[in-house]
C-alpha cells in the first residue's frame, strides 16, 4: 500500500538529520544521540518558556503585575523555567567559541536546579573531549532554524516530530542495541488505535523510550478527548533509557512523575505494586532469560503457572495481567514462540489464559518491522470486559489476524505499516468486538475460533492455524490453456537444455575430453 506521510514533513526531518549525522564524525551513534536529543529538548523548553516569557513581560490580563524572572510564574501554568544561562539566544550568541561544550552542560544543570521533576535526567554530555566544539556549535545552528518563523505553538509540534523521528533514525543506526529503547511508531501506532486508551490509567511496564504514553496522547488528540483524563504509568530498568523517556514525555508536556527508574527492573522491584491500569501496552524483550525467575518461584502474580526462568515471555504475561483493572484491556509484543511452546510449563500457562477467558485477539506481524531483531512477532491483546460491558458478549471466542502480508518497505530492510492499513487490522477488531455484527470472517486474513476449536490445536494460538490460506484471484484463463502453455514452456526449456549440453560436449571434445 502506498506511503501517506505529509512528504513535506518528513523530508524537512529526514534533511535535518542528515545534516546532523554529517556532524557527528568519530562519535558513536549510541553517545551522539544524548547529544542531539538533549539539544533539541533543551531547545523545546526555551521556546516554551520565551513563549511565557515574552506575555508575562508585556503585562497583561493575568499577569499584570507579574515578574517575568519569578519561577513560581512559570510553575503556575506547567511550563519549565529556564535561567538566563540555559535560555537557547544565550548558548546560540556563544556556539562559535571553544568552551560552548562546559557552557551546556552549566545550562543543563541550571535547569535541573530549577525543576526538580527534571533532576537527574538531561545529558551532561557536551564537554567531552571526543566532542568537536566546532561540530557540537553547528549543532545547534542547525536546531536553532527549527521554528522556521511559525507561531510558538507550531514550532513546539515541530519540534516534538523532530524529536520522535531523531529516536527512529538513532534506533536504526544503532540495530539491535536501538530496540531498547524505541518500539517502530507503526507498531505502538496499531496496538494503541486497537484498544483505544482515551480515559483512564495507562501503564507500560517496560516503557522504553515512552513511546506508548506519547501515541496514546496523540490518540486522545485526534479523538478529540482530553490529554487529562489519562495518568501514565511506567517502570524502566536502563537509566539511560529512562532519561529518553523522561525528556520525550516533558517535550510532550505529559506528566512523567509516575514513571519510574530502578536497575533491578519491574519483576525484582515492582514499583507500581498496588496499580490496577485501565490500559496496558508493553514491547518488553523477546525471550529475555536474563529476568532472574530463580528468584520469584511462589511470587502471587504467576496466577495462572510459575514461568520459565529461561524464557520472561510469560512472566511478562502475567505481571500484566496482575496489574489490569477489572475492566482493563491490554496489548502486549511478543516472539511468535509463545504462541506455540510447549516446554517448561509455557503450554500450560497458556491453556490457563486461555481457559480463564483472559486472551481477547492476536495478531501475527509481518518480518522485517523491527530494527533490533528478525524474531517473528505477534501482539496479545488481552481483556477482562469480554462479557459485555458495552461490546458484544465473546467468552469463548478468540480473534486471530494474520497481518504477516501487509504493509510497505519503507527502505531496503524496513517495513512499515501505512495508516490504511492500521485501520484495516485495528476496524476487523472493533468489528469483531461491536454488537452490530458487522464482523465477517476472511480467507487467508482473519477468523474468529471458538474454544473447542483452540482446544483441538492443543491451546496453540498461531493465526495461521485458524485463518487458512488466501484463495489465489481468478485470472480468467481456463484451466486447459494454462497447461497447454505450460507443457509448451517445459517443451522448450527441454530443448534449451538439451542445446546446451550439446554444445557444452562439443567444447570439451575441442580440448580433449570425451565424455561419451
């Protein structure tokens, strides 16, 4: 299906990270990236901020009479107070000058110092010595034509685009390293438009770079909801991912104070224990066998088996559905094998999801979509509404979508998934679920299966299995001129062959071998 990106837009962000590549020389991709993005977050808060800045300064309605350097001013209305020192006129007026690395790190710090949700997050990167200060000041050159004369507001959603599209790219360039923090924005985009976060508590219990939370406010956004009736949730044990995640959320103005960080990660240290969450979207690591099980035997949240200590996939599972409201519903990524495995009590704990009526619908994804691994792929979607509660009464039924054939290459390696089809897979879902019943079965794509039919395939929920093979499109040609040009193409190939090796004997014979 062909691409429907604003190609003005995207060609705007793709030129914009070129040039910056361009600059970063000798320096790894997994380092230059802290040094772009915390650039362009520092540059997003100082608009914001001289957006303030400047009405406070003119004096009028409400902030007549206010000081335009109170902090307590800026608190008031959720917007970052930057320092002089940290303001972007300042550090742009000194980028040509050898100490602009110390001088942007003194503005970082400056700004934690002056917010404290943002301790501890922003990249004090820029002083070291593999750093070019030449580079480093064309940088921010660059970020700094960013607005390109549009209105603040205008210049704010460019720079969040800008933003989202640097960790994209950083997450190509760094392969299997960069799915770590950044789940590929078609993927976030399907699960998120398939269960619909517009109201409640939304938790990701490995968020990464906090993908999820932003494709869910966008979703609200473009629902017409508000961005306030959600609260974000999250836990992520890599503290470098977590100040992505930190800065992503802030450049989207979403309160990240619930997003927590710990080393020891969400099944050692649950730092949301008590949470029961609305809506749930995790990418957590495929087949993770470093997840410390051992240790977590009899933990109450395996309600349904003791996972494998080799394989996580289904202590994710489970740690998920124990924290999903009594109404919640859930979309979880996983390697295609925990659709299937029956070893090390994963067949079971599957049978029991399955027979507590728990497993709503799963989607098999195409190869090729993720930048860190050619794992084949699937997304659970997992509810505890599915005996009405506005939708149609499905116990006993389970959803398969094979989506494996859709989608576009969006470059030699890359696929994607267009908006069409997003709306495609995520409508046979809504479909399926309404009680309008205007859900049909389609060969080859999608097939809702009863549970004596699942129980036949011994619990075992591949897509494939259920849904069938697409009948081939009728051409037209019948059936008897189709072998009649058949056996006429064999009929020459037969003969080419036998040319061939005449004359192939004939050269040997010219040089002395005989092969007769």
């Amino acid at each position: 299906m062909a691409k429907q990106n604003n190609k003005k837009t995207e060609s705007f962000e793709k030129a914009l990270f070129k040039a910056a590549d361009k600059l970063r020389k000798n320096i790894d991709a997994a380092e230059y990236k802290h040094i772009v993005l915390g650039l362009i977050f520092l540059k997003y808060i100082s608009d914001s901020f001289e957006e303030l800045h400047s009405k406070i300064k003119e004096g009028k309605g409400d902030f007549s009479g206010a000081n335009p350097e109170d902090p307590d001013e800026y608190r008031a209305e959720n917007v970052f107070f930057v320092p002089p020192i940290a303001r972007w006129s300042y550090l742009h007026s000194r980028a040509k000058l050898p100490s602009i690395g110390k001088d942007v790190d003194n503005a970082m710090e400056a700004i934690e110092r002056e917010n404290p949700t943002l301790k501890g997050i922003l990249p004090k990167v820029f002083a070291r010595p593999n750093l070019d200060k030449a580079a480093l000041g064309g940088l921010i050159d660059l970020i700094g034509n960013i607005a390109l004369g549009d209105t603040a507001a205008k210049s704010k959603d460019l720079l969040g685009r800008v933003y989202e599209y640097f960790l994209g790219e950083f997450a190509n360039a760094e392969g299997k390293k960069g799915g770590q923090f950044y789940t590929p924005k078609s993927i976030v985009g399907l699960m998120v438009e398939m269960i619909e976060p517009y109201k409640g508590r939304v938790y990701d219990p490995c968020c990464g770079s906090g993908g999820m939370f932003i494709m869910s406010e966008k979703f609200i956004g473009k629902h017409q909801g508000k961005v306030d009736d959600i609260a974000i949730y999250g836990q992520e044990s890599n503290q470098t991912t977590y100040r992505l995640c930190r800065m992503n959320l802030a450049i989207r103005g979403i309160d990240g104070s619930q997003v927590k960080w710990n080393n020891e990660g969400s099944f050692l240290n649950d730092l949301h224990k008590d949470l029961k969450a609305d809506f749930i979207l995790a990418n957590p690591p495929f087949n993770d066998s470093d997840w410390s099980g051992q240790l977590l035997q009899n933990d109450p949240r395996w309600q349904y088996g003791i996972p494998p200590a080799s394989n996580a996939n289904f202590a994710w599972l489970q740690h998920m559905v124990y924290h999903l409201s009594p109404r919640g519903i859930m979309a979880c990524v996983l390697a295609n094998g925990s659709l299937s495995s029956q070893t090390n009590n994963e067949g079971a704990i599957r049978k029991a999801l399955i027979e507590n009526d728990l497993v709503d619908c799963i989607v098999a994804l195409p190869k090729q979509l993720f930048y860190n691994t050619g794992i084949p792929a699937c997304i659970w979607f997992i509810s505890r509404k599915r005996s009405g509660n506005g939708d149609r009464k499905r116990t006993g039924e389970i959803l398969f979508i094979d989506a494996g054939e859709i989608g576009y290459m969006e470059d030699r390696v890359h696929r994607t998934f267009s908006e069409e089809d997003i709306l495609k897979i995520a409508e046979t879902y809504h479909n399926w679920r309404k009680k309008d019943d205007n859900y049909e079965d389609v060969k080859g794509f999608c097939r809702s299966a009863s549970l004596d039919e699942i129980t036949k395939h011994n619990f075992v929920l591949t897509p494939g299995r259920y849904v069938g093979i697409k009948d081939e499109e009728d051409d037209g040609i019948p059936f008897e001129e189709k072998m009649a040009d058949l056996t006429k193409r064999l009929s020459q190939q037969i003969k080419e062959e036998k040319r061939l090796n005449e004359e192939i004997t004939k050269q040997l014979k010219n040089i002395g071998v005989d092969l007769e």
